[in-house]
C-alpha cells in the first residue's frame, strides 16, 4: 500500500509539473515591407510548433487564418481604442466583432493597451485605460467567456522608478496613482498583469555593462539581494515588478511576460550571436520550472518579441531588428518551442 501510494504521489507530482510547463508565445507585429499573409504566418507558427500568439490590433485576416487553429492568441487593444471603449455599448461592440465572432479561435488574454506611461508621448492614454480594461472585461464577462479569457493591460519597466536590487522594486511616484487602481482591479478579478521585460534595456543603462548577466551566460550569483541569488537579469527586472506591485494590492498578481527580446543590429551589444544566445538561453529558462528567486519553483510565461524584423519601426535602429524570422521567413536564430 506504503508503495502505491508513493507512486500515486509521484505522478501527481509529474502531472503538476508537466501542466505547468508553460509554451513559449511569439508576438506578431506587422510594421514592415514584404511580411508574409496572415495565412502564411499561421502556417509558420504550427510549423515551428508555437502555439502561442500576441497581436497588436484585431485584425481581421489574422482572426481569420486562425481558425481552428491550436494557437491560442493574445488579442491586444490599441491605445488610440482605449478612449471609445470608455463608452460600455462600444466595448461590448468591440468584443462582439473581434471575440464573440470567432468561436473557433482560441483567445487566452486581451491586453487593452500597452505600455501606457504618464511620462512619454502615451501619457494622453492614462485616463482611458482602467475604464476601458473594466469595460472589456464586463462584455467578456456578459458573453460568459471570462473562463477563457483573461483581461490585463501590458505594463513595461520604464514605469518603475528603482529595479535595483529586485526587492526595491518600486513604481515612479506619479505613477502609483494610474497603476494602483488598475492592481486592485486585477487583484479583486483573479486577473494577471502582463509586462514586456527587456533584458537588452537594461544592459544599455548599466554603467557596468555586464553582458554575461543579461544574456543567461553569468557563471554564478551577481546579485544577491538579501540572500535571494540572481544570476540573470531578467529574473531580476522581472522581480522587480513583482516588488514593486505588492505595496500596491498585487502580492498574489501573476506577471506573464508579454514582451521580451534582444535585437540583432543597430545598437551597443546587437549581434546575431547575442541575439541568438539570448532566445535560446530565454525560452530554456521560461520553461523549465525554476522561476525566479521571489517566485521559484514555477515556468513564467513569455512572449517572444518579435516574430519578424520590422523595418517600418520608428524609433531606435534597434526596433526594427527584433524579428527570429526574416520576412522571407527564414530563421535568423535555431530556436526550438
């Protein structure tokens, strides 16, 4: 009996670790000359096996190529939306047309905005958001799809005032008025943020400029922040948002990673080497089931950024060379899903 019952543990065990072994997601933005269709993209995904998806806008040829398809899609709200869906007639509209339309489509989050920031060109976005983030979230709710899908906004680390160490976490101070209400939001509705972790940002700002630590190749321990060992940066960032949440009602917050990548040109530290190592070294981490020093013991979810190079990307030389594929779709890196 003694035995049976060990086994019996032991695949319980098993059976939790393997559902929480998480897909790696890839993001699908559309900002560049000679892309491939939408159909031809879909094809890509389940030829590469990923089987996770974010997009921008609801656009409609990509809702349409992935019928019936098994990958399960991020469904993002532009921020110029973010106003009219403060009207709950237009939200309801909203999901109706780009949810509620596709059945056969398997939506897992809608993120209504990102990277609203009151200190850049989207501070115009900051009133619109919570009442259009509760607006979508009530219409998913009236359609009885909040079992499926959850409703968030994506944040970034260009909110947060201090990341280092991770335990000091802490938001701007104009900040914490915006993001508070919108933490108690999720807390109260057993909803997760979503946050685009960058590595590669971080390593730009650092004095010290240590490469290993932001690519997954640090021999050991850099940062031991009050006995908690941290060897990667992007734990560390990724902490740091958890740290800087909790004060604000979001201890119990899940973070999915719906942003990280390094770019392979136009910039300090950009090579196709770099890049590579990073994607590789990122995805090994995300699905294994160490966590992060806070968080240990569990797969993060994370999104790659970005599926393709973007040549149209305004901004930095950099944005425009995030892509794992060419728009030829030829693999820029050997990754495996």
């Amino acid at each position: 009996m003694e035995s049976k019952l060990v086994i019996l543990a032991l695949l319980v065990i098993t059976i939790l670790a393997v559902t929480d072994a998480q897909s790696v997601g890839v993001c699908y933005g559309r900002i560049g000359d000679g892309l491939p269709s939408p159909q031809d993209v879909v094809k890509l995904y389940q030829n590469k096996g990923i089987t996770r998806m974010r997009i921008y806008d609801p656009d409609q040829a990509t809702l349409q190529a992935l019928k019936g398809t098994n990958i399960e899609l991020m469904l993002g709200v532009p921020n110029d939306a973010l106003q009219s869906l403060n009207d709950q007639n237009a939200a309801n509209t909203w999901v109706n047309n780009n949810v509620v339309k596709y059945p056969d489509v398997k939506f897992r989050y809608i993120a209504v905005g990102n990277e609203v920031d009151p200190n850049n060109e989207n501070s115009k976005y900051v009133n619109f958001l919570l009442p259009a983030l509760q607006n979508v979230h009530n219409a998913i709710k009236s359609a009885n799809l909040d079992n499926k899908i959850k409703v968030s906004t994506a944040t970034y680390t260009g909110l947060l005032d201090k990341t280092f160490p991770p335990s000091n976490g802490v938001f701007k101070d104009n900040v914490k008025g915006f993001i508070g209400p919108i933490i108690k939001y999720l807390a109260q509705n057993n909803l997760p943020m979503l946050a685009n972790i960058y590595p590669y940002f971080g390593y730009l700002g650092d004095p010290n400029k240590n490469l290993p630590y932001a690519l997954f190749t640090a021999p050991g321990t850099v940062v031991n922040d009050n006995g908690r060992m941290y060897s990667n940066l992007f734990d560390a960032q990724l902490d740091a948002h958890y740290a800087a949440q909790a004060p604000l009602g979001g201890q119990n917050v899940e973070i999915v990673v719906s942003e990280s990548g390094w770019p392979s040109a136009g910039g300090d530290g950009t090579t196709l080497d770099n890049a590579g190592t990073y994607y590789k070294n990122l995805i090994r981490h995300v699905k294994g089931t160490s966590g992060t020093p806070l968080k240990p013991g569990r797969s993060i979810e994370t999104y790659l950024f970005a599926m393709f190079d973007e040549n149209k990307k305004t901004g930095a030389e950099t944005e425009k060379h995030f892509g794992i594929f060419s728009p030829n779709q030829q693999a820029k890196y050997q990754l495996s899903f």
